[in-house]
C-alpha cells in the first residue's frame, strides 16, 4: 500500500505493509495513507502522527530580520576590512597583520632607527625603504584607510540596529562578494 512519510523534513511517498487480518496498513510513524491535500499559499505541509496538518508560515519578525541582514553585514564587514590598500599604484595588505607589522616597523625604527630593507606588497613584491619616510607611505594610507573603513562599518551596523521596519531593513544595501 502506498503511503506519505515525513522523514528528517521531507514528505516521500513509501510503500507499506498491511495486517493481513485486519487490513489495515502498519504506518511507522508520521505516515499517513490519506491523499496529499492541495498546498496552501503561505502554509507548510506536513505530516503529524498519520494526519497531514497545514501550518501557517508566519513572516519573519524585525528581530529576525535584523540578525539576518548583520550576518550578511559581518562577511562584508570581515571582506571589506582585509582588502587591500592602494598606495602609490601598488596594493599592500590592509589587515590587521599588515597593520601591526607596519606599527612594529616604525616602532622599530624610532627605538633603534633600523628599517627593514624593503616592504613588500599585497602580490609579493618589494618595494624598497630607503629612509623612514618611505615607511610613513605606506603606513599613513594604510591606518587611514583602516580607520575610514572601520567607521563606515560601525555607521552600518548602527543603521541596520536603528532600523524600525523591513522597509528600513531592506533599503539598507550590503555588498556580496564572490570570495
């Protein structure tokens, strides 16, 4: 005999046995062997114990609206904050690696005046330092695009936490990229 089960989320029609006695079918549970209802605009069909049940989809809450748009916002906010910064037509790394190192260096060279030979970029290429001004050039771009970028998160995540209704929400624009 032909039968509906829900299993692990998923209605699959099975095949099962029947009480050769009593003819009645042997249903494991959440099965049922009455005929699939229509589906209902707006409501989950399901299986409880051997009855198909229609539950009504409610909408999202503000709330829940809310965290999905700042999970989206923090893979943009991680992405965004570990780009590269363009100094001078080259690409260094932007992240909070690049930052400390570039700190340790200069912190380095104020204590001992020793710099390191050269710096390199975001693809691996040196550039060399001949002097601490060299350094400032790439750290001063660096820190500065940090910080603007930093600031331009926080106003976002401020944007989306203020926001008081879905249209709010989805007026708010998060970049997608492709990693």
């Amino acid at each position: 005999m032909k039968a509906y089960r829900l299993l692990s989320g998923n209605i699959t029609e099975i095949e099962v046995d029947v009480d050769v006695a009593t003819g009645a079918p042997l249903l494991p549970p959440d099965t049922t062997v009455a005929a699939r209802p229509d589906d209902i605009p707006g409501f989950l069909l399901t299986i409880v114990g051997n009855q198909w049940q229609q539950i009504e989809i409610l909408p999202p809450t503000l709330e829940q609206l809310k965290n999905d748009k700042l999970a989206d916002f923090d893979k943009h906010r991680t992405w965004y904050l570990n780009q590269p910064v363009i100094v001078n037509g080259a690409q260094f790394d932007g992240d909070k690696n690049a930052r400390d190192s570039l700190t340790q260096a200069l912190t380095v060279h104020s204590a001992l005046g020793i710099l390191p030979p050269a710096w390199f970029d975001y693809d691996n290429t040196p550039h060399a330092l001949t002097n601490v001004e060299d350094l400032k050039a790439i750290a001063g771009p660096v820190a500065i695009t940090y910080s603007t970028r930093y600031y331009e998160m926080v106003t976002m995540r401020e944007t989306i936490n203020a926001a008081q209704s879905k249209e709010e929400l989805d007026a708010i624009e998060i970049p997608v990229h492709q990693d």
